[in-house]
C-alpha cells in the first residue's frame, strides 16, 4: 500500500517511521510519503489560508493551493487512489473503515488545519471521479487532521499482511468480533497479592476461551452496551448470563 500525506506540518507525521510501521516501511510492506502543502504556494509568504466568505472565527484553507498539490500527488491514474479528508464533520472512522481501506492500492490524506479546507476543494476532486471520504476519529475536535492520520494509518497498516508479527492478533482485535477485548495477564500468576484467574493457568482451552468470551461480553455490555445492541438481543442476554 502506497500512502500519501499533504500537511503544512510534515513532521507531525514522523511517527509513521517508529516502531513496528517503521519496519513495515521498511520491509516494502508499505509506502508512505509526506507532502509540504507550502510547496505549491507561489506568494513570498506562502500563504495556506484566508478569512472565511460570510464572516466569522478562524481562516480557511484556500483552494488554490489545495487544488494543485492534490492534482499533483493524485495525477497516477495507474494507481487509483482514495483522498481521505479528516473533519471533525465526518463520517465516523471505525474498524469496519479501517479493514475496508486495508483493501485499498493507495490513500491520500489531506489533512486541514483552521477552519478546515475550502468546500471546492472536495467537489473538485469528486467532479473528477476521486473517492472522497470525510471522516471523524471521533466526537471532539482536534487542532488539525495530522493526529488523526496517525490514527488511521496505524489501524489501517496494521492490518496489512506481514505488519502484525501474529496473524491472529488482529483477527481477535476488539471490535473484530463485535466485542470489547476482556482482560489480558502475564507472569507473574501473583502480583501484589492479586492472582490470575485460575481458569487462564487450568489448561482447559474450550474453559478458558469461554471465560474470554464471557469477559468480554460482560465488558462490552457494561463499557458499549451499543455494541452490543447492534449484536441483537442475544448478545445483551449473553452479556447477563456471562456476569
Ligand atoms: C481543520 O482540520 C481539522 C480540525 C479538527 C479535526 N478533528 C478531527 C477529528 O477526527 O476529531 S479531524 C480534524 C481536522
């Protein structure tokens, strides 16, 4: 997979090349390349922004800029890409997204700072037949997109082939089931005079899985407990059974 950022703060994407995605960079598993959208201004000052049309708080990315950064980093007709724009407007980024965009050759990421990005800027590269997907990481408000693209890059990438060092680890994520991950322990069998739970030491795996599994029904019903209505009502009574 091939992904590419524009920011007028590439190095907030430098943690893209740590740890375990910095290896997969490494390993050819995955391309990344961050963009300066200052590269494609032409004012002495390099200016990204102006005042909003009708008035009001902050600046808005100005379109100009945007388009000809965008028609440069997106002119691959080769290798279709999907332009992600983070907004706090945006449809939610789940782990349903993250798996459908592990699919994906390539994704742009275009990510605002002030008021966000000139509205042209997203019909223009939709009038051109580019998916575009404006996504929230969540319900608050960030200062820009840049730390939600580290987000998604890391939920995405992830779940590349090759990336996780155990298949099954991401198989098993929370939410892969529809479900909360109940709880993990490691040696020592007791801390601070707290134990690990007999069954996980018993050996019993069908016990053992039915114990998981009921922890993280009995998490989900208590932590999401809309999760768990989208399971229907069979997982709510689970949830009860399992407590
Ligand atoms: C101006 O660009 C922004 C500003 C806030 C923001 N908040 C996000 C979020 O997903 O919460 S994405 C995003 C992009």
């Amino acid at each position: 997979m091939r992904i590419d950022v524009v920011t007028i703060f590439p190095s907030y994407l430098q943690p893209l090349r740590e740890a375990l995605l910095g290896r997969a960079i490494d390993r050819g598993l995955l391309e990344v390349a961050v963009h300066d959208l200052r590269d494609w201004t032409h004012d002495v000052h390099q200016a990204v922004d102006d005042s909003p049309y009708g008035g009001g708080p902050g600046m808005v990315m100005r379109p100009q800029v945007w388009g000809e950064a965008l028609d440069d980093v997106l002119a691959t007709p080769d290798l279709p890409a999907r332009l992600v724009v983070p907004t706090p407007a945006g449809r939610p980024f789940t782990q349903a997204t993250a798996h459908a965009w592990a699919a994906e050759e390539r994704l742009v990421f275009a990510c605002g700072r002030y008021e966000g990005i000139d509205e042209r800027v997203l019909l223009d590269a939709r009038a051109r037949g580019i998916t575009v997907d404006e996504v929230s990481i969540g319900d608050y408000v960030l200062v820009g997109g840049e730390v939600a693209v580290l987000v998604m890059v890391e939920a995405v990438a992830r779940l590349l082939p090759g990336v996780l060092g155990n298949p099954r680890s991401a198989a098993e994520d929370s939410f892969s089931d529809g479900l909360l991950e109940g709880p993990s322990y490691t040696r020592p069998e007791v801390w601070r005079e707290l134990a690990v739970p007999d069954v996980l030491r018993g050996g019993n795996h069908a016990a053992i899985a039915r114990w998981r599994r009921d922890r993280a029904l009995e998490r989900t019903r208590d932590r999401r407990p809309d999760l768990l209505d989208a399971l229907g009502p069979d997982a709510l009574d689970a949830a009860d059974r399992a407590a």
